[in-house]
C-alpha cells in the first residue's frame, strides 16, 4: 500500500534536483564563460607545449645550410597552387604544364635525397675516427668523385686517374632550370596574344565558369563574348587602313613573302607558330645540353638502355651514375705534413638519378616527336584556307545556320577569309579546344549573326 506513494515521492525529488540544477547551469553559465575561456586556452596551451618543443627541434635542425633548403623545398611546395593558363592544346600543354610539374617533382625527390638524406657515403681506413669518417663523406661530395670499373685498375698516378665527375651536386639545379626552360614559350605566347586583343586564357576561363550561371546571365555572357571578338577582329582590320598597311599591300602583291601582320589579319598565326618551333627547339636543345653539361654521350642514353635490354643485360647500370666511385683528399696535419688518401665511396643518390634521367631521356624523345606532329597539325589547319573553312563549317552546320539548300558560298568565303580571317579562326579553335562542342557553336553562331547584320546594314562591308 505504502509502496506507490513512496515512489511518486521520489519520482518528485528526482525531477526537482534536476530543475535545480539544470536552474543552477543557467543562472552560472555566463557568470563562468569568463573562467571557462581561459581554462579552455589553458588546456589547448599544454596541449601544444610538446609540438612547440618538436618545432624548436626541427628548426634546430635545419639551421645553418639545411635552412636554405628547407626554404626552398617549402617554395617547391607552393608550385600546385600555381594556375596554368589554358589558351593552348594539348601538344604545347606536354611542354609547358606536364614536362613542368614533372620536372618539379624530380626536384623534390633528388634535392630531399641530396640535403636531407645522405648522398654518398665511403669507405674509410680503419683508424679514421667518427668524425673523421664524416669529414671524409662531405670533401668527397664537394670535391667531387671519379669513377673506375672493377674490372680496370687503378693508376697509381693521380694525374692519370679519370676526370672527375662534377654534376652531381648540381642535379636539382639542372631539373629546375629544365622545367624553367619549358615554361618561358608559353609565356611569350600568352604575353603576345593578350597584346593583340585575344585574351583567350581569360575567354576560356569566363567560358568554363558560365556553366554555373542561371540561363539569362549566361546568355548576356555569351554574347559579351562573342563581342569582345568581334571587337578584336574590328580593331584589327582598322589597322589596314592607314598609309603604311597600303603600301605593305601593294608590296605583298608583288612580293608573296611580304604577307604577314595584324591587319592582314595573321600575325597571331605565325606568333603561334614560332611559339611551337620554341617548343621544339627547346625539347631537342636539351637533350643536346644535358649531352654538354654531364660530357657524355646521353642523347644515345636511351638507345644504349635498349641495347642492354635486349640483350639481357642490366638496363640500367651506366658510367654516368656510377653507384661506385673513387675519391681523393688530402689532409694536413700540424707539422704541415700532408697525408694523401683515396677511399672508394657508394653513391645512393645516382639511384635516382639514374632512373629519373633514363625517363627524362624518353620523355624528351616522346615530346619532341608529339610537339613537331603539333606543329604541322597547326600549319595543316591554320594556313590552307579550306582547312579553316571546314572547321568554321562543321559548326555551323550544327547550329543550324548553314543547310546544303541555302547555303551561300560566297558569302562564307567573305566570313571566314575577310571578317575571321586566320587569327580569328584560330582564337575559335583553341577555344574549341579548351571547352566544348556546345559552347563552341553557340560563339559561332554570335559571330555568324553579327557578320551578317553587319553585311546587311552596310550594304557589303567586307569585301
């Protein structure tokens, strides 16, 4: 009988201790926020007293020398927030953005390996001490090594001993300036194709980000677009009509090598097309550097690499990294005798080396062969007049605008050679490259319908 009672009782005191205290947590919570900020820093302080401790000792430990390089790995870090810009193809994009970030990352492989990581490391007599042996590693390194295979002997003569091998420690230096070589090209383009007008990197970009646009904008863009073109196109053919233009007509029809210029309509063409031959050139030339600057025999590298697999001998063992080597020092002592010693020392970082060269010698070959089929893909394309008639055509033909019953050639012809013209054919078809088919043809047809407006109000103005 008594049983229910005493449970609602302390059913009662239950809920009312936790309105108190819940009361309680209310009435204090802004009284602590003041004491409960600063435990909070507190705790998060002796939470991060250690890391600060493990900070000290890294920098500790790259002080002095390591210190430039820990900097210059941290800007190394930095190259992939780099934007590229997209106003090319894909044969000038091998060069200019894939050979680049390849190159970077070789960088960082070999220069973590070299200054983080121990480069070579030799064989010292028995009485050398610790730091002895450490003194031996790095005047090896720095004065550099030479290389002698087991199977010859060693001159007792110093001066008739190999030369030395003087790259290695220049190796990340070497990749860097690659990667710099590969990348001035495309600047020169994209400084000379915004001086004309074209800004395609940023056309591009406005284009890629337009799919992300409600309908209206989109279309406002568009035609933005398309006018900014024709308002290139328009400031090019001003230019032919001063003095100067005139008379350089009148001499390109008695000379046919007289032809190229803004006003003509394709400078931008044959800018184009020297930015390819620098690619090229640039490819080739460094195979023939590299050949130089290790004074070898490397741009035969990779068929002698061939050669051994096929063969069946070890494909990748070569005397230009050698993992083995002989080195020379001399140390003087306090009675200024000096005692002259040669060690053989092992090399790990030509383990990389080796193998990041053997691939740089085929990447090179493969981008040279790709960029030269790119360059005349693009004198194909770009110079035969038909060529870029069908190109405006297929789009066209799409969209709609042109069909086989209404189609007038004539007035096509005036389109593409006197309102395009080459450069303007060109600025479409790397447009075309570097978006789509749909956006591509919504450009053409602005173009198609502003040519045409333009023809009809002004009774044939390009003639």
């Amino acid at each position: 009988m008594n049983k229910a009672p005493r449970q609602k009782r302390a059913e009662i005191q239950r809920l009312t201790s936790i309105s108190n205290l819940r009361t309680k947590q209310l009435s204090g919570s802004v009284g602590k926020r003041e004491h409960e900020e600063p435990d909070r820093i507190e705790h998060f302080d002796l939470e991060l007293r250690p890391s600060k401790l493990h900070d000290l000792k890294v920098g500790e430990f790259i002080s002095g020398g390591d210190s430039m390089v820990a900097g210059f790995l941290d800007a190394v870090a930095k190259v992939r927030q780099f934007r590229f810009h997209n106003d090319d193809d894909l044969y000038d994009r091998l060069s200019r953005r894939f050979s680049v970030i390849l190159l970077m990352l070789f960088t960082v492989v070999v220069s973590t390996k070299q200054y983080v990581g121990d480069p070579i490391a030799c064989f010292a007599p028995a009485q050398f001490t610790g730091s002895h042996v450490e003194y031996a590693n790095y005047i090896c390194w720095i004065s550099n090594t030479y290389y002698v295979p087991f199977e010859s002997t060693l001159p007792a003569r110093h001066d008739e001993r190999p030369k030395h091998i003087a790259y290695y420690q220049w190796i990340p230096f070497i990749l860097l300036l690659m990667s710099v070589l590969f990348y001035i090209p495309s600047v020169l383009w994209h400084a000379f194709s915004t001086k004309t007008g074209f800004d395609i990197a940023n056309l591009v970009k406005t284009l890629h980000s337009m799919e992300q646009l409600n309908p209206d904008i989109r279309d406002r863009t568009l035609r933005y677009i398309a006018k900014h073109i024709d308002r290139a196109l328009e400031i090019q053919r001003e230019m032919g009509t001063g003095f100067f233009s005139q008379f350089t007509r009148i001499l390109r029809r008695h000379c046919p090598f007289f032809i190229i210029g803004r006003a003509q309509g394709n400078y931008l063409t044959f800018v184009y097309l020297f930015v390819k031959l620098l690619y090229i050139t640039n490819v080739v030339g460094q195979l023939f550097l590299l050949n130089i600057f290790m004074g070898s025999n490397y741009h035969g590298y990779g068929i002698e690499v061939l050669k051994n697999l096929l063969s069946g001998r070890e494909c990748c063992r070569s005397a230009r990294f050698p993992r083995v080597t002989m080195c020379d020092f001399e140390i003087r002592t306090m009675a200024d005798h000096i005692h002259k010693h040669t060690i053989q020392c092992v090399l790990p970082v030509n383990l990389f080396n080796e193998k990041i060269f053997i691939f740089i010698w085929f990447w090179l070959v493969i981008v040279s062969v790709l960029s030269s089929y790119g360059f005349l893909i693009c004198i194909w394309q770009q110079i035969l007049p038909f060529n870029r008639e069908h190109f405006l055509k297929k789009y066209l033909k799409i969209m709609n605008r042109i069909t086989r019953e209404s189609f007038d050639r004539k007035l096509f012809h005036t389109f593409s050679n006197k309102y395009l013209k080459p450069d303007g054919v060109l600025v479409l078809r790397l447009v075309a490259i570097n978006t789509n088919d749909v956006v591509m043809g919504e450009i053409m047809v602005a173009l198609w319908d502003s040519f045409k407006r333009a023809q009809d109000a002004d009774g044939g103005i390009f003639v």
